[in-house]
C-alpha cells in the first residue's frame, strides 16, 4: 500500500506516475518486513554519504532495515509549489531520518520544536529555514525535534519533472535494531490507497 502526501483531495489515482503523464500527485510507501525486499531496494540506492547497512559502524551511526519512498511530480507547468502535508513533526525514538534525493527536486521547510528551540539559544522565535534539495543531495532531519514539510517545483522548474527521495532511520551511539520491534512504521496521518 501507499500514503499519498499531497493534500489536494487526490484518492487512489497513481497515474501521475507515468512518464506521458499531464498530472501531479506525491505518494510514499515504506519497503519493510521483507528482507529481499529491503536487499533490492539497498543495492538499487548508491549514496557515500551516509551507510545504508544496518550494522554498526565505526563511527556508532546504526541504519534501520525499512526503506521509506517518496515519488510525485507536480505537472503544473509555471504553477506554484505542490505542498505535501503540512508541517508535522513525527512521534519517533530514533535520532534522525536521513532523505537522499535521487531524481528531482524538493523543498523543504523547517522549524525547530519548542523542546529543540529551548535546547539552542541561538534560534530566534518563529525560526524558519527552506531548504532546496537538488538530485543527489542527502539532508538528514530528527523529524521529532523539528516541524517539516515539503513542497515540489513544477515540471519547468525541476530537471525531469519526477522527484523520487528515499529515507532511512539512524541511531548514534545504540543498534538500531534493539527498537525496530516487529509492527513495522506506518505515516499515522496519511490516506491509504492499495
């Protein structure tokens, strides 16, 4: 099954997907409980940047097993950004979600908790930062700790029109497999189509 991120009313309809397609839509599913699955979808995504096993290394950085995939495109060609949810925070125990973009683009929005913002002094109230996230770029995120969003540019903006990002959980400093547990992840607020 799917979540579809966009809150424009859109049901089950994935044709947006296509490549003759005059549509937009952003969708995610989570690759997991598989552990062929999980193998694929690793040997399909190349980044240096960050380790996409899920054994320790040396620097006590631990990668969770589920795979989490954000595809959409916003065919409106010159129209505004197309927003995903609106800025959320999730309910998680890990300490950070690394997103690396692999095809398109996508714009972030970030800002800081009250919990985060009491931690830095040096946020000032209603700190907001957007960030741009070009094919290739890796940005890594604790989604608890900070409000987010994403939006994306139009087809005349972005390269190819199609932005697909994957997302990996981390851990420092502990195993991400003594908190993975056996229910597996789920978006709690999202629309589900099969």
């Amino acid at each position: 099954s799917w979540t579809i991120e966009t809150g424009n009313g859109q049901k089950d309809d994935v044709e947006f997907l296509s490549s003759t397609s005059t549509t937009s839509g952003y969708c995610s599913f989570i690759v997991q409980h598989s552990s062929s699955a999980i193998s694929i979808a690793e040997e399909a995504i190349t980044t240096t940047t960050l380790p996409l096993s899920t054994e320790k290394s040396s620097d006590s950085l631990s990668v969770c097993k589920p795979v989490w995939v954000f595809v959409g495109r916003n065919a409106s060609k010159g129209a505004p950004d197309m927003a995903g949810r609106p800025l959320h925070t999730d309910s998680v125990s890990h300490d950070g979600t690394f997103h690396y973009q692999l095809a398109g683009k996508k714009i972030w929005t970030l800002r800081p908790t009250d919990e985060l913002a009491s931690m830095v002094k040096d946020f000032e109230e209603n700190t907001e930062l957007e960030i741009v996230v070009n094919s290739g770029d890796v940005i890594c995120v604790n989604t608890r700790l900070w409000w987010h969003g994403t939006r994306l540019p139009s087809t005349i903006d972005a390269q190819d029109g199609v932005s697909i990002s994957i997302a990996r959980d981390v851990y420092f400093n502990r195993d991400a497999s003594d908190d993975e547990g056996g229910e597996g992840l789920t978006n709690v607020d999202g629309m589900y189509a099969p």
